[in-house]
C-alpha cells in the first residue's frame, strides 16, 4: 500500500477513535489522538476493553477497520462462512489495531502479529518491538481486549445464553467446581459455569496453550467478594501466587473473566473501558 494511503487510512482510523466514548471503571490519563500522548498503562494495570460488536454494522465503519487489516488477515475474513462471522473478525481485528494504537505510537495498520506455538498473538510494532501484551476474545455481540504491558495476559468472553449443562460441559469442571455449580439454584447454572469456563480460557489464553491443555485439569475457587483463585493446575510448573483473576465483569448479557501472570507485583489493578463509536 503506497505511504500516503497509509497516511490517510491513518487519520480515519484515527478520527474514529477519537469520537469514541469510553465509560465504566475507565481513567483517562491522556488521548494519544489528541495529546499526542499514549495511554498510561503501569506495569500493575491490566486495561479490558469491551466493544458491544452490533455497533459495527455501521458499513462506513466496517469499510474503514477493513482497511486496516493484513493480507493475512483480510485472507481469514474472506474464509468465514457467514456474514455475521466476518463482521465479528473486522470488528474485532480492526479493534485490537486502534486500541494498540492508543498505547504506542504505531499507526493501526502498521502492527503486525507473530503467533506462537499454539496460536497465541503477538503484537510488533513498525519498529520490531512489543510495547504491550494483549489478549483477544469475540464472541456474538462482543470483542474483548485486554492489555499488560510486560505480563502474559488473557482474556476471554461469552454470551449468556440458558442452555442446558450437558455431559460435553461437565467435563470441563473439576470435583469442586462441580460441587460449587450444584450447590447454586438450577437458574443460576448456566451463569455460574460460564464463570468457571471463561476464567479457565483467560487462563490457557495467558499461558498461550489453548484448549492443547484440557480444562477439566484446571479448578477455580471462587468465593464472594474476593477474587477467584486457580485451587491446582495439574501438570503445570506454574506458581498460583504469580497469577491474577477476575471474573463476572461485563455488560450487555455477557460474562468475561481475565487472567494475569505477573511475578513481580502484589497486586494488580483492573481497569475496564468501553468503547463506543
Ligand atoms: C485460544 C482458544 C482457547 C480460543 O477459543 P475461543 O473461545 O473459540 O475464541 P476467543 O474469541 O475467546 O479467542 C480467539 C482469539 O484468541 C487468540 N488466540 C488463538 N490461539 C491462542 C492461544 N493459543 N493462546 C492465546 N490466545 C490465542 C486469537 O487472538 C484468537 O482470535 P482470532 O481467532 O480472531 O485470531 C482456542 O481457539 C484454542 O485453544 N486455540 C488453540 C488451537 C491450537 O492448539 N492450535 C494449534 C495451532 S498449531
């Protein structure tokens, strides 16, 4: 793409975050837009942003975050079957662009994006570095990004949708979690077990294995008014004392969770943000 297109996708690009609101627990400490500031993100933060993605049926806004995209990642959005599928994966990517963007002086579609092992991303900046850790997760109706900015972070996000708990989701709770889930009232399980569920795919996600690890092998304690706790990890030679949780943050009829690994901090702060177009 010739520099000066670059230039001018970065303006629009731009312009629309600019215009965006950002809500709930959020601090603003500076616009890079505007200030030509980037977002303060310490080392003991970790920043989620939520995107209700229906939003993003606006076709001038789709068109924009299209042109943001790689060739690789214009390449998956062509794959997806269904249209709703491929505005999802624009929204989201185009998403995670902008929102690094407000962290580091990179143009949106200057990033780039190395994969582990596993298929964990990695974001590179137009000058080879990595100024932020970040996690991605969409589902309908709901990007969530989180981002650290040295830590191994994942995030994950799901619909509440009533359902019932079949053998498949069974599985994948421990004997305690198990446990938990049917000491609660029938109408509260589908809740509940997306709490376990997505607080154990921001986990795998941090740890950038995926569902490679099986979930079952993972238990979280969770305990009003305090932060869940991972109760063993099985075959992992990770420290429980090094990882942080929170878990039932959202809005909008969905459940996220997040997980950090951060060795050096003794507590982490959460900031949650909303943006809006
Ligand atoms: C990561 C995973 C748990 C996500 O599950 P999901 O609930 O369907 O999807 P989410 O929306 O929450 O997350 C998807 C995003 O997680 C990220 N991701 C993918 N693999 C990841 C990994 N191993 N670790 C951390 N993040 C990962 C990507 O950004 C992905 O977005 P994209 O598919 O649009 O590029 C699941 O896809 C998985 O286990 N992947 C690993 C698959 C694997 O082993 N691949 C082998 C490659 S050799």
């Amino acid at each position: 793409m010739p520099e000066e297109d670059r230039g001018t996708l970065y303006d629009m690009a731009h312009a629309a975050i600019q215009d965006w609101s950002i809500s709930t627990a959020g601090t603003l400490e500076g616009t890079y837009g505007a200030a030509g500031v980037a977002r303060a993100l310490p080392d003991d933060e970790v920043h989620v942003w939520f995107a209700a993605s229906d939003v993003f049926w606006n076709d001038d806004l789709a068109r924009r975050f299209l042109m943001l995209l790689s060739t690789d990642e214009l390449a998956r959005h062509e794959r997806a079957a269904v249209d709703a599928d491929r505005r999802l994966y624009v929204a989201a990517h185009g998403l995670v662009r902008l929102i690094l963007t407000e962290y580091a002086p990179a143009p949106p579609a200057s990033w780039r994006f190395l994969s582990g092992p596993f298929g964990k991303p990695t974001a590179i900046d137009d000058a080879g570095r990595t100024p932020v850790q970040f996690s991605l997760s969409h589902t309908r109706g709901m990007v969530a990004i989180a981002l650290t900015r040295s830590c191994p972070v994942g995030v994950d996000v799901e619909e509440m949708i009533d359902q019932p708990l079949d053998d498949l989701k069974r599985m994948v709770l421990g004997e305690h979690e198990a446990a938990d889930l049917l000491a609660h009232l029938p109408e509260m399980h589908t809740r509940r077990f997306l709490e376990f569920w997505t607080l154990k795919e921001a986990y795998l996600k941090a740890r950038g294995v995926g569902l490679q690890q099986p979930p079952g092998e993972i238990e979280f304690q969770l305990e009003p008014g305090k932060r869940p706790t991972i109760r063993c990890a099985n075959a992992n030679d990770d420290e429980p004392e090094a990882w942080h949780f929170w878990n039932a943050f959202s809005f909008s009829g969905h459940v996220a969770a997040a997980a950090v690994h951060c060795h050096s901090k003794d507590r982490m702060t959460l900031r949650v943000f909303r943006a809006i177009p």
